[in-house]
C-alpha cells in the first residue's frame, strides 16, 4: 500500500510541544512510569485512544452553535432523533452522556436476578464491570481464531455460536439475563463480525427468547469491514448494511465517542419500545438527566445527530480502515508481530512476541508502550497483564491471554508521516528489543489498576 486517499483537507491546526528524549525519560520517571499520568501536552503522538479524541467536521461545528439548549424538548434532541431512528430503524432512542452510561441504565434493568450470566463475544472493561455491578456475571465467547495473533481471518471478532449454545444449555436458559455483541470487538483487536455471525448468534437468541445487545460504539467500521469482506454485500452500502445488522438486535448501547466522531456522547436504542423502556428512562432520569438531553448541552446533540451521519460515509472509512492497515504494512516491513490483520481503530503489537525475554508478570505490553514514548513521545498503552485486576477472591496477578501494546489512532487526527514515526520508532526499538526491562507494581488501587498505579523498571 502506498498511499491513503486523505478525504478532507486541513483548515485548523493545534501545535504539538516537541521534547527530547532526555526530557522524556525524566517525565515518565515522574509519572510513576504510568502513562496515564503523563501530561497530554508531554505526548507528540497520542495513541491512548480513539474515544472522543477524534477531529469534527466543519459541518459538525456550525451544528454546535445551532444547538438548542431547552431543558426538555429541544430541536437538537429530535434532529438526533431523527437521524438515529433512520439509520437504525429503532422505535426507543435514548441520548447519554458516553458509553458508559447507556450500560449503567440498562444492566439493571436486563438482569432480573442476582448472579444471570451475560455472554459477550467479549466485553468491553466498562460493559463489563457493569454486568458486575448489576449482580450479573459476563462470560466471553469469541471465536477461537480472535485469540490467535499470528491467524489471518476476515472475522476474528466473531461470537463462537457452538460454544455459545453450549453455555446456555450448560448454564440453563433461566440463568442468561442477555447476550452482547460488541462491534468491533474492541478488547482482541477491533476485529469486526460478519454479518452471518450475527445473524446466527440473534437466531439462536430468539429460540431462546434471551434479548441479544449491541454494543454499537464501532457499528461504521463493522459496517464497512463487511462490505469489502462478506460476500454479498460489496454492492451494499454501508448504511443499508448498518440497517439490517440492527435489525437482528432488540437493543444497543453506543459509545458516539467513537464511529459518531464526537468528542462527548452515547445513545441507548430499543427495537421495539416494550417492557423494558419505562424502567430504563426512570433510570435515565434519574442518573443522566431528562430524558430530551439525557447528561448532553444541546450543541452536543447537535454535534452527534451530524457525525452518526458522516461516521458511515464510504470515502471516510475507506480512509479511516486504510490508514490503520497503511500502519500495519509499515510494521510488516519492520517485523513487528501484531494481531493480524490490522483492526479497524487500533494496531494492538504482540508484545509478548517482541519482548519474549519478559515474563508475562514484567508486563511486556507496558514495557513497550513505556520504551514507544521514551523512544519518540508516542503514547500507547497496555492491553494485557497489567490491566487485568487481581483475582478478588485470591488477590492473586491474572494472566491475560495475549501482551498487547495498543496503539489507538483517532479519527482525522494525525498524516501518513505521523504513522511513519509510529512505524519508524518500533522498528528503533526492535533493534534493541533484548534491552527493554521489565516493570513491577509499587503502588495499585483495589480495581482498575492500569489508570492510577505507580511502577518501577527491574533491572
Ligand atoms: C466497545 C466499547 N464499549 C463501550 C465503551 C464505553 O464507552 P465510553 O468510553 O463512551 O463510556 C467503549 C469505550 O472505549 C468501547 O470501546
């Protein structure tokens, strides 16, 4: 690949500090080596995430000075309506203020008894901790090829169906308050799910009558992964695609931050507005305010009802998918091991692979995401061992399946030179890749370590 046709030009620019390695070595050391509590102004390049760092359109700004900031019943609240019930073809939508929240109203409201399970293709951390926090307990189903770094497949992100029916049956169907199907799966690589996997994972929902959820925050580069690798959808459009994807679930939860191209924002959808609606929106009321800006000024819907639209134009994700794979053939020339082929918004290294003198307990995805920012101020982070919590009944270290560094790249932020210097810097490091130590934890909170612990390098 040589080049990525580029969809937009530049009007606006926000500078970048530029620092030395020098520097950069005395500003991790004071950072407790956790790359969360360096200073965003510290970074050249900022990889952490691609959740609501993305860049708006001009469109969506002159939308923002638009919006209509009435308590209950603003214009913004029904253009989003609108837009999102068009798309979807959900009767119930429901702003929020990011993800997060939509997973706080419905969880409680989904799991009617203490200890139902809730089965994922694998769950995001705050999907997650949510199905926990509502006395549910979440089991992962990914196919088995989404945990082979090495294994090249359309669709790595998809639910294992067999493995599926073999947990409800095992479980009994009483005990499974829901199913959730994350797009793209975020946590094995923004891997996408085809269309036939869906489609058979909400069959077997419906036999079951267990509601089947979306956790929508990708839906645009799902979409697009599907038209230019299912067969018979090339000729779809990637809204059409979208439409009938939804039309297998009965809910979805929605991170805007992501595909919406906003910097603040989720939604909550129902298919059918039943049983479950009025108990959600007290909850709504209740934690994210009415139900007309549900935690959002006005501007913000504003913002969203655009970017849902724009999120799924084709020249857009052709550029948002090449610019991700433009990074991987960069890092093939440089033989960086990374989960194959390139997700939709993430490079995730194997860093196991790289670093494979270090114990998966030296957390070898931190080691290089610590090593990326010493070498050129490009800030990752780890997906691996060290972001598993401890076991709460042992306290025991978990090991995770595989060492990630990931490597997030936000929409419309950065050029092909800035993934030349991404690619460039991991093959410097690679050169030395015997030298780079290992961490231990001196500091860590009781959960969620990975944001606030303090480390140290062993020597
Ligand atoms: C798949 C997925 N679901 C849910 C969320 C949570 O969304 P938010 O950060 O907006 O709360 C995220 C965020 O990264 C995500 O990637």
């Amino acid at each position: 690949m040589r080049y990525i046709p580029e969809p937009f030009k530049i009007k606006m620019v926000e500078p970048i500090r530029m620092t030395t390695e020098e520097e950069r070595r005395k500003l991790i050391a004071e950072a407790g080596y956790n790359l969360f509590s360096l200073k965003a102004e510290d970074v050249y390049i900022d990889l952490l995430t691609d959740s609501g760092t993305n860049a708006m359109s001009d469109t969506q700004w002159a939308a923002m000075l638009t919006g209509d900031e009435s308590y209950s019943g603003g214009r913004s609240y029904y253009q989003l309506l609108d837009n999102a019930r068009e798309l979807f073809g959900y009767e119930w939508i429901q702003p929020v203020h990011q993800g997060r929240a939509a997973e706080k109203v419905l969880f409680p409201v989904l799991i009617e008894k203490p200890g139902q399970f809730v089965i994922s293709n694998t769950f995001f951390d705050t999907t997650r901790a949510h199905v926990g926090l509502a006395g549910g307990r979440p089991v992962d189903c990914v196919c088995p090829e989404g945990l082979d770094s090495m294994h090249e497949a359309p669709f790595k992100g998809n639910m294992d169906v067999g493995r599926l029916e073999a947990y409800i049956d095992e479980l009994g169907v009483e005990n499974i308050a829901g199913i959730v199907m994350t797009i793209t799966n975020n946590s094995v690589g923004g891997q996408p799910v085809s269309m036939a996997n869906m489609k058979a994972t909400a069959e077997v929902a419906a036999r079951h009558n267990i509601p089947l959820v979306i956790d929508a925050a990708r839906f645009a580069e799902n979409a697009f992964f599907i038209k230019s690798r299912e067969e018979g959808y090339a000729d779809k459009s990637t809204r059409e695609i979208t439409k009938e994807f939804f039309s297998y679930a009965d809910i979805f939860t929605m991170s805007a931050k992501k595909d919406a191209v906003t910097n603040m924002g989720g939604l909550l959808g129902v298919r059918e507005e039943g049983e479950h609606v009025p108990d959600v929106r007290s909850l709504v009321i209740s934690s994210e305010g009415y139900i007309t800006y549900g935690g959002l000024s006005g501007r913000d819907l504003a913002a969203l009802a655009v970017g849902l639209v724009e999120g799924l134009d084709e020249d857009h994700l052709e550029y948002r998918l090449g610019q991700v794979a433009y990074l991987g053939a960069r890092l093939d020339e440089f033989g960086i091991p990374y989960q194959r082929p390139a997700g939709g918004h993430a490079i995730f290294i194997d860093a196991g692979k790289l670093l494979p003198h270090l114990p998966w307990n030296g957390y070898p995805g931190h080691a290089l995401a610590v090593e990326l920012y010493i070498e050129a101020g490009i800030r990752g982070c780890d997906i691996g061992s060290y972001l598993m919590d401890r076991n709460p009944e042992t306290g025991e270290e978990q090991q995770a399946p595989l060492e990630f560094t990931r490597l997030a790249i936000p929409r419309r932020v950065y050029t092909q030179a800035h993934l030349d210097v991404i690619a460039e810097a991991l093959g410097e490091i690679k050169k030395r890749a015997e030298q780079v130590k290992g961490y231990e934890i001196t500091w860590e909170p009781k959960v969620l370590r990975h944001f606030t612990s303090k480390l140290r390098p062993v020597d």
